[in-house]
C-alpha cells in the first residue's frame, strides 16, 4: 500500500468529507510519502480533450478566429502532417505527459479526425497507437471513436473493430485494470448527420458504452438553424442522443427550457471555459446547469483551441467567469466538477473520490509556499492562489507517475524531441 501522511487537508473522499492526517492508497509496493504542508485531492479527470491537437498548436489562422474558420484551418493542418501510428502516438504521449505533469489522472480523448476512406483495420492501427501512449506514459484513457463527417457505416464498423482489437469482451468497454475505457460520439450535428449518430448509437447500446458529442457552441447552433431550421438539441432528442449515458460538450448557448430538457433526459455536460472563453465562442451557464441537477464535469477540449492542457488552470477560469453568466461558481464546487463531476459524464464511480473502492489516483499539491501564505482556506486557494499551480505528486492506481514535479514513466525532454522531429518532417503550417 501507499501511505501519504501528515496532510493539511484530504479533499474529496467518498462521503464527501474533509479531513488532515493519513491516506492509504491501494499499490503493489510499500511506500510511504511525507505530504506535509500539501492538500491532497482525486486525481483530475478532463472530461473533454482532443489529443491529437497537442502537436497542432497556435497554428496561424487559428487564434480568435470563428469555429467556420477554425475548423477547416486545423483539418488542412493535420492533412499535412499525415494521419499515421507516429503522428497519433507521439501527439498523445505528449498530451498525456502535459496533463499527468499538471494532477489530470484520466482523460476522455475525443477522437474525431481519420484518415478519407481508412479501412477498419486501418483506425484500429491509429487507435492503438493513441491508447498504447497513454499507458506507457501512465494516465488513464477514455477513447472517445468520434466522428466529423464520416461516412456512417464505415464509423460505425470502425467502432466495432477498434473495440473488438483493444478490448475484447470488456463489459461496458472498460479495461479489467480500468486503465482504458472506449466511447463513441460524432463532432455534433454541424458536422454529422441523423445516419452517423444513429449509427454510433446503436454501437453504443449494444455493447453498454457512454456517449459524447458536443452541441450549442456558436457554429454549432448557426448550422443546425441554417441546415434544419432547427436548434441543435432539438435535433439531438429527435435522433435518440438525449438520454442517460451521453454526455454534452460545450453548451455555451442554452436557454432555461433547453437546460430543463437536458435535466429531464438525465445527460450529463462537460464545461470547457479554456477553449470556449479566449476562442470567443461562449461561456457555458454552469451555475444553471448543476441547479438543475445536470452533472456536469469540466475539460480542457483540445490544443488548437485551448493551447494548455492544464485543467486546474481551466477550473480557475471556469470560477472566474461564471459571474458572468449567473452567481459565481465557489471554488469546491469547481473542484468536484474536475473530478467527481467528469468521472459521472463516464460513468466511472471509482474515479474523482478518494477512499475505500475508489481507483486510488490522487495529486497532492504544495501548500506551503509564499504563494499560499495568507490563504485561510488551503482547498480554495488550489484554484484562488498561484496561478498555474502544479502537483508535487501524482499518483495513478497506487503509482506514483510524477514524483517531485517530474515524471517517472518516461523522460519528457525525449518526448518533446521526438515530436519536433516528427513535425519537421512534415511540417504543419
């Protein structure tokens, strides 16, 4: 086992209490950590990334820009590069690596770009390359087999395969050792039509796995009125994707009735400020979501929008602004969305606590530095205090995968000089 002892505060454990002292954590070593002057807390969970952007970063023509720019500027990026194993592989180790660095223990990768008419075989080949970095460098992935104009058939079959290679049998699509877990969900309705959700749909219903999609971001809701006459969620309940075991990015643009129909549907939404705040495209009206019993998590989205996969940094923000758009979000509530709150979105009750039957990821952060002298509330102040703020510690399953603010798994300056060289052959813009 892993004790971590002496701790200021212990946040987030299983019967929502707070406490100091000792946590003992499940590990296959005996290992004890001095955690003095540290607040310890569930590991994060970023409920919303697309890892793939980690390479494709403040590309020209990306920066404050609509979304009907945006996308074809990022989409023409990665046809340069290439969809290959390399490019997918090292763009996620580096996406990993970035996020167990800043205390994220697992993230929902929402895959949406493959190569035009890949077999199969093909996406599975890319799949693995995404899911084979992410447990090399140690974080726990959710691979989301999206989709942004694909046909719906080959979608769907592409669905089927990569479940059937990476986890066979696995009930719910989650990996015995819960290290991997598999979703499926289109872009939204500006990009898919009723086919590909419909399709994806019935993937996800016959093998028992979650749902994601995104909605109601400006370009989304320009598009569906443009092409349907219709509001995005509108369409969503009419082809079956309102309904418990999905879950919704964004929601920058909903109206009260709208926020009522999602309660009632029993989804669940993911926020994602660091993209939706600096790209212009909306702020998501949290308070209202959370009172109206919506479970909702917090995620960074993906690096041609949100060029940090720093969620702490995003939950700062999300405190931030939500002022803006109703009563201010407090700290803890911010908190739990970045850790219970995703792991609901995924259906994963072993994540986001601390505590007997819990996963055993926790980040342990330092609280005793001049950024935090004065701060009478230790918990709050992970958010309030020292911005850009990262954990002494981070601990997946009982491992311990960042030890003094650096990685164990793998050496992070190999890592970066592998991705440049990747991208100086095939140079992105």
């Amino acid at each position: 086992m892993l004790t971590l002892t002496n701790a200021v505060a212990i946040v987030g454990e299983v019967d929502g209490a707070e406490r100091q002292g000792d946590l003992v954590l499940p590990s296959t070593a005996e290992e004890t950590i001095d955690v003095g002057d540290c607040v310890v807390t569930p590991g994060l969970v970023n409920a919303h990334h697309h890892l793939l952007q980690s390479a494709f970063r403040t590309l020209p023509g990306t920066r404050g820009v609509a979304m009907s720019a945006w996308l074809p500027t990022m989409a023409a990026a990665y046809g340069r590069a290439g969809h290959d194993p390399e490019m997918y592989g090292l763009a996620a180790s580096v996406g990993v690596a970035e996020g167990l660095l800043c205390g994220v223990t697992t993230v929902a990768d929402h895959h949406l770009n493959w190569p035009h008419d890949a077999s199969a075989d093909a996406t599975v080949e890319l799949a693995a390359a995404t899911t084979s970095a992410a447990r090399e460098v140690g974080q726990r992935l959710v691979f989301v087999r999206g989709s942004a104009r694909d046909d719906a058939a080959r979608a769907a079959a592409s669905a089927e395969a990569i479940l059937a290679a990476l986890l066979p049998g696995a009930p719910g699509g989650v990996s015995a050792d819960g290290m991997l877990q598999l979703a499926v969900g289109p872009a939204g309705v500006h990009s898919d039509g009723r086919e590909t959700f419909a399709a994806l749909r019935e993937v996800a219903l016959r093998h028992g796995l979650r749902r994601r999609t995104q909605a109601n971001e400006q370009v989304d809701t320009a598009i569906a009125l443009e092409h349907y006459g219709r509001r995005p969620l509108d369409l969503l309940e009419e082809w079956g994707w309102l309904e418990p075991g999905v879950t919704i990015a964004h929601l920058c643009d909903v109206t009260e009735a709208e926020i009522a129909r999602l309660a009632a549907a029993g989804v669940s939404a993911t926020h994602a400020p660091g993209c939706d705040v600096p790209m212009g495209w909306g702020v998501a009206p949290v308070a209202a979501l959370l009172a109206a019993g919506i479970a909702t998590g917090l995620g960074t989205s993906g690096g041609g929008s949100n060029d940090a996969g720093h969620l702490l940094a995003d939950a700062r923000l999300a405190m931030q602004v939500s002022g803006l758009v109703g009563p201010q979000l407090p700290a803890r509530t911010v908190l739990g969305m970045a850790t219970a709150g995703s792991a609901a979105g995924l259906g994963r009750s072993d994540l986001g606590h601390l505590g007997p039957g819990t996963a055993g990821d926790a980040c342990v952060w330092d609280v005793g530095g001049v950024a935090d002298a004065g701060i009478a509330d230790p918990v709050a102040g992970l958010l309030w205090g020292s911005p850009g703020r990262r954990p002494r510690h981070v601990i997946v399953g009982g491992r311990v995968v960042v030890h003094d603010y650096r990685l164990t798994t793998i050496d992070e300056q190999e890592l970066v000089a592998r991705l440049r060289e990747r991208l100086r052959r095939t140079p992105v813009a």
